[in-house]
C-alpha cells in the first residue's frame, strides 16, 4: 500500500472546510474578484477624483485669472499699508470680493500679493476673508507673505497657475489658484490668490470613495454569490461520484452515480456507470471462472496477459493427494450423493491449499493435482507444500469426526472409521502456462516432477505411509521440519529408471 493510500481512500465528510473544492473554489473566486474589485475602486476613485480635481482647479484658475483682470494697478497701487484700508480703493476690492465669495460657495479667501526686491518676499496689498467660511482674520495691508519654499506662488506672479494637493498654511488648509496682475506697460505687479475650501474637496473625494465602494460592494455580493452557487453547482456531482467511487472501493460494485444534468459532469457520470458495469461483470466473471480454476489463474488469465498460449520454466514443488477407500465407499452413494460428498471434502482441501498459498490444477474425481510457486512466485515453496499436506491430514481428520457425530458417514456402511489420504510431493522444473487450442485452453504444469510427485503418492501404498516427500523437497525444507520426516529408503517408481529417496511424516 502506498503511504498516501488511506488518504485517498477517506470519505468526502473527513475533508476539512478549507480542503473542499467548493469552498476553495469560491474563496479563489472570491479573491479573484476581491482583487479585481480592489483594482477598480482604485481606477475608479483615482479617475473620479482627477476629474473632479481638474475641474476646481479649472475653477480656480478661472477664478483667480478673472479677478486679476478685474482689478485697476493703479488703485491696488494705492494700497501700502494698513492705514490704506479705509481708502475708496480698499473698499472697492473688498465689495468685488465679497460678491465673488458670495458666488463661488467654496472660495475660502481671495488676496492680492505684491512682490518686493527680496525674491519669494511678498507683502499683501488686499486679503479678503469671506465671513464664516474661515476663523482667522485677514491680513493686513503691508504685512510680509514669505513665499520663499511654495514655487507655484511664485509662478502666479508670471502667469496662473493652481496648486496640484492641498496645501497649509496659519490661514488653514486649501487648494490655491494663482494669476498675475498686469499693469497697462505690461509689468507684472502683483498676483492675485483665490483659496479653495479644503473640506469640500475631501468630501468630495469621500463621496466619490463611497460610491465606488457602494457599486463593488454590491458587484462582490452579486459576483461572490454566484461564485458560491457555482461552487455547489460542481460540489454536487463532485459528492456523487466520490461516493460512488467510494463504495466500488470499499467492494460494493452496485454502486451507481446515476443521471445527472446535461453537462461535463452528466457525461462524467455517465462513463463512470459504465465504468461500473464493466467492472461489475468483470468481477462476475473473474469470480466464476474463479471457481473453475485456481483463483491465481483466473486473475492471470483476466489480466494483461490474457489466455496466451506457452508457458515458462519454473521451479516448483507439485502435490499430489488421493483419498484411500473412495471406491469402496462410492458403490454406497449414488451419483448425486458422490457429488455432494466430494464437493463437502474437497472445499475442506481447498481451502488448506489456499491457506499454504498452492494453486489446485485439477480435481481428478477424488484426487488433487496442485503446484506450489506458479503461476505466482511462492518463496519457500517446498515447506508450503509440506505444511499443506499435514494441513490436509489434519482437516481429513476432522472431516471424518464431523461426517460421523452427523451420521452421514457413508464408509459406516462398509465398517470404516474413516477415510485416509496418500499424498506425494516431490520438488523440480516444469514447464507451467497455457496449454490447449484456439477455443480452448486450460493451465497446466508439464513435466516429470509432476508424474514423480504422482508416483510418490502411490508410493504409499507400498510404504503404509501418508505423506511421502522425494529427497528433492526434504533437502529444501527447514529444519524445523526436516527434524519431523524419516528416511524411507530410496525405491524405484515407474517412468524413472534410478531410484527415488523418499521421507515420510
């Protein structure tokens, strides 16, 4: 068995949470989508606030460069000082402010910068702070606006120009929109800076946030959904073929996946019935021919190699064994009682032979013809074969006990106690395969261990032994069992023309 092989075996219901392909296959689609969603909102709020974003900062700019137009050099250069701002000019500047503040809602503040000798030093000429839109108070007139680290202020006085993020400063936080203010010789002597309120940008952008991740919240509910149903949807004739799988593991070949729906799983279930069937009547067939021959050679026969013809040479070690007083008990049973009597004693055998790991060739009427170490390898084969024989006796034994508490003894008759057994085994090379014709075959040993085998069988008659093993197998066997044995002599047997050393148990 393979390490991995009780793994593969486990049900369906041993799988954790996490190691089922539905959930797993949501989760990943799940993810996914997650992911992907992620990305949109990204794309969506990046793109939503840019727009947004350029569309104040257009505002700002058109703002600032309208108001720097609007504005006389001649009066802005009235004002020095904060002695200046009850002038009719200061007045007039801050009526056109306050009508810009009360038009444009976020306008924070508007303020006029005039520059001085010292670069990045301006001073302000005008700073108009619209009433409730900001704490601080505007600056006086003549007070001094370092500008030294913002370069876009200073680009204002050159052309307009609006800052790209909100910036701060001790009037707050804003997004600023600067433009110069020409004079009628073309000098640039002043800017004018329009602040945008801060606040509403940020709620702006969480506004554009929200609704980004109200539409991909919705889009995961809707898309996870269907990522969970379509997780069920392969879960469901996942389940049903695992379990079917399952239960022709476990021996049940019955088991059926049954009609599903028309698709790659429904043609999936379909070929696994068959599978099924195919494998169902393979077994039937295995298991009845089975009963024909050794179970060893139906396999061998249902398998790869099939019913080829030939064979090897193989070592083995062959028993032969017959029942001692059948014919005289047989001319007491009628025919149907024969079978039934020899079907009863030799499952008694079989199932000894199985046990030992032997193969049965034959059944010849009462006698048994079987092989140790073919068609399957069978190491040790010798003191299988021996172990057998006295498993045999054994199971003979209790046989004759059972027949006669039963009284269905039929040797009772004919005054016997019981029935005896000869058995022969001898140790060498035959040829073992398939022998036969192109309609019918049979497997088969060929070859002179199996008439020596034979000849020791009889030999027990001679002998008034049981058991006879040739020197070829006891030389093979533990010591454990060579202990047990005795030495018979050496004995001639037909069809060989030296003698044969035989031992009995």
């Amino acid at each position: 068995m393979r390490p991995d092989a009780a793994r593969k075996r486990g049900s369906i219901g041993d799988l954790k949470l996490w190691q089922r392909f539905d959930v797993r296959l949501t989760v990943f689609y799940g993810s996914f989508i997650l992911v992907t969603l992620v990305l949109m909102i990204g794309a969506f709020y990046n793109g939503g606030v840019k727009i947004a974003m350029d569309g104040i900062r257009e505002r700002l700019a058109g703002t600032s460069v309208a108001i720097a137009h609007s504005i006389d050099p001649d009066k802005l250069a009235q004002l020095r000082d904060k002695a200046d701002k009850g002038t009719p000019a200061y007045k007039a500047l801050f009526e056109d402010f306050a009508a810009i503040s009360d038009a444009e809602k976020d306008v924070l503040s508007i303020y006029v910068l005039v520059p001085t000798e010292k670069p990045g030093i301006f001073k302000f000429a005008f700073d108009f702070v619209a009433p409730g839109k900001r704490t601080v108070a505007p600056a006086d007139v003549g007070r001094t606006y370092d500008a030294q680290s913002n370069a876009l202020l200073q680009r204002g006085l050159t052309e307009a120009t609006v800052e790209t993020e909100i910036a701060s400063d001790e009037w707050g936080d804003s997004l600023s929109g600067y433009a110069p203010v020409i004079d009628r010789q073309g000098k640039h002597v002043a800017l004018v800076g329009v602040d945008g309120d801060a606040n509403a940008i940020r709620q702006m952008k969480r506004t554009i946030f929200g609704g980004a991740f109200l539409l991909s919240s919705i889009a995961a509910i809707v898309l996870g959904g269907a990522g969970f149903v379509v997780g069920r949807q392969v879960r469901e004739p996942l389940v049903r073929v695992i379990g079917a799988a399952s239960a022709i593991s476990a021996g049940d070949l019955e088991a059926r996946v049954g009609p599903m729906r028309l698709d790659e799983f429904g043609i999936l279930g379909d070929h696994f019935d068959d599978m099924a069937a195919g494998l169902q009547e393979r077994e039937r067939i295995r298991a009845t021919f089975g009963r024909y021959v050794s179970e060893d050679v139906a396999k061998r026969v249902l398998g790869k190699e099939g019913a080829r013809m030939g064979g090897e040479v193989r070592e083995v070690t062959v028993l032969f064994s017959d029942l001692r007083g059948y014919s005289t008990i047989s001319e007491t049973l009628s025919p149907t009682e024969t079978v039934e009597f020899l079907n009863e004693y030799l499952s008694v055998m079989n199932h000894e032979i199985d046990k030992e790991g032997g193969c049965i060739i034959e059944f010849l009427g009462d006698a048994i013809l079987a092989v140790f170490g073919a068609p399957s390898a069978l190491e040790d084969h010798p003191a299988h074969a021996m172990r057998c024989a006295m498993a045999m006796r054994a199971g003979l034994v209790v046989f004759n006990e059972r027949m006669n508490a039963e009284g269905r003894a039929p040797w009772q008759k004919k005054g016997m106690e019981g029935l005896g057994q000869r058995i022969g085994i001898h140790t060498g090379n035959v040829v073992a395969g398939n022998l036969g014709s192109k309609v019918r075959v049979k497997y088969a040993v060929i070859g002179d261990a199996v008439n020596v085998a034979s000849r020791c069988e009889g030999l027990n008659k001679v002998l008034g032994t049981e058991i006879l093993c040739t020197a070829s197998t006891w030389e093979l066997l533990p010591e454990d069992l060579k202990s047990q044995l005795s030495d018979k002599g050496a004995h001639d047997v037909k069809g060989r023309a030296s003698k044969v050393q035989v031992y009995a148990i």
